[in-house]
C-alpha cells in the first residue's frame, strides 16, 4: 500500500503541490480581481499564503494530497477561486483571462525552476543532468551529496509539477481551465455556444474522464520536449 519513498522525498512533493496550488489559484484571483470580479479577493485569495485555499479546499488541498502521497509516492489534490457566475456571463473575455492566469502561472513557475537548474548546472556546478530520467523526482541531480540533493529533488520537482498542472488544466474539457480559454478564439457567438454546450448535466464529469485518459499520451510528448529545452546539449530517448 505504501510508496516506499523517502520521507524527505514525499515531504518536498507535498511542499511543492501546495505553493504550485496556491499560486495557481492565486493567479486566477488576481486575474478575476483585475478583471473587476473581487470575489476572490473578498475571500482573501488573492494572495500566496495557503491558508484562505485549504480552508476554502480543505478535502482537495491537505486530505487528498497527503493520502495520495502515502498511497502512491506523489500528490494528487484540487482546489478552487470562488467568481461571479453573472461577472463571467457579462465579461467573457475576461473570464477566459482568468481561466487562462492559472496555468500561465504554473508554467512561469516551469521557467523559474529551469532558470535555476541552469544556475546549478552551467554557472555553480552544484548540478548535473542525470544520465537518465528515471522518475518526475530526477530531472536534475546533485553533483556531490547533501544539500544539494534536496535542492536538486526540489528543484526537479518543481519543474515536473508545475508542468503537469499546466499541461492538464489546459486541456480543453470542462471543468479545467483550458475550456474557458477556448472561447478566447472561437469568437463572441461560437463562444457563447461552447459555452452553453459545455454546460450540460454530466459533461464535466465526461470532461475529466477524457481529460485523464488523454493526458499520459500528451504529457508523454510535452515532457520530452521539455528535456530537451532543458538540456538542448543531451539526448534523451
């Protein structure tokens, strides 16, 4: 039943999820706010600090993740903004915005941890691409032992985490992010018709079943392609 992973490991995979998710959602807020909806920021959310989201999501921001995390070596969880249903209605535009600004702020997040890593690799030499990927846990490693391992699990954790929470809630299917983003280019009239079509009983369930069966396969590629960005001196197969 357990993982057998390290205590160190699952604790730096649960750290990671929780300020991934906070921004994540923080973002959303902020965009919603800025857009003219301050429901979320009402409810303290616009904001890095945890704490308004777990108690919003305490079931998907603390149960879920540290249940998955002993269960199966990694977090699985969610959470959510609170918005005006009547503020998206009148402002689609802006509602896609904010539906957008979730995952725009995790793959930022993919670009900071990749900043980073490059410091540790090419400049301090405190890093090292690993000779093979091995697991979201070994994008990049350690070049002795020590702090520097916890700094590179971090590190690769980060990178990986953020990538599949940008990679997954872009997928075009409700309820994730990605379906409100479509509207962005479909135009005021085939929005609105997504929209309404996207709302029926039963489709977000469908949505997330499709989103779960899809995502391995897209994931797979992106990842691959994500290496090798990183690492644009190796070849990894």
């Amino acid at each position: 039943m357990f993982s057998g992973a390290d205590p160190l490991e699952l604790l730096l995979w649960y750290v990671v999820f929780l300020f991934s998710t906070t921004v994540h959602e923080a973002a959303h807020s902020w965009a919603a706010m800025k857009g003219g909806d301050m429901t979320a920021y009402m409810g303290g959310q616009v904001s890095l600090d945890p704490s308004p989201h777990i108690r919003r999501e305490p079931f998907g921001m603390l149960v879920l993740p540290v249940l998955s995390l002993i269960v199966n070596g990694w977090p699985f969880g969610f959470a959510s903004a609170p918005y005006d249903p009547y503020w998206a209605e009148r402002h689609p535009k802006r509602a896609s915005l904010m539906a957008l600004a979730g995952p725009a702020a995790n793959l930022a997040l993919v670009v900071l941890s990749a900043g980073l890593i490059w410091l540790g690799v090419l400049v301090f030499r405190v890093l090292e691409a690993p000779a093979e990927i091995v697991g979201l846990s070994r994008v990049v490693v350690a070049s002795g032992e020590g702090f520097w391992e916890a700094v590179a699990m971090m590190l690769s954790i980060m990178f990986a985490l953020n990538l599949i929470l940008a990679v997954f809630n872009m997928i075009p299917f409700p309820p994730l992010d990605g379906n409100a983003v479509m509207t962005l280019f479909l135009g005021e009239r085939r929005g609105q018709r997504w929209r309404d079509f996207t709302r029926r009983p039963g489709f977000s369930m469908l949505g997330l079943l499709l989103a779960w069966y899809l995502f391995s396969p897209v994931f797979a590629v992106i990842f691959r392609l994500a290496l090798l960005a990183l690492y644009p001196w190796e070849l990894y197969r």
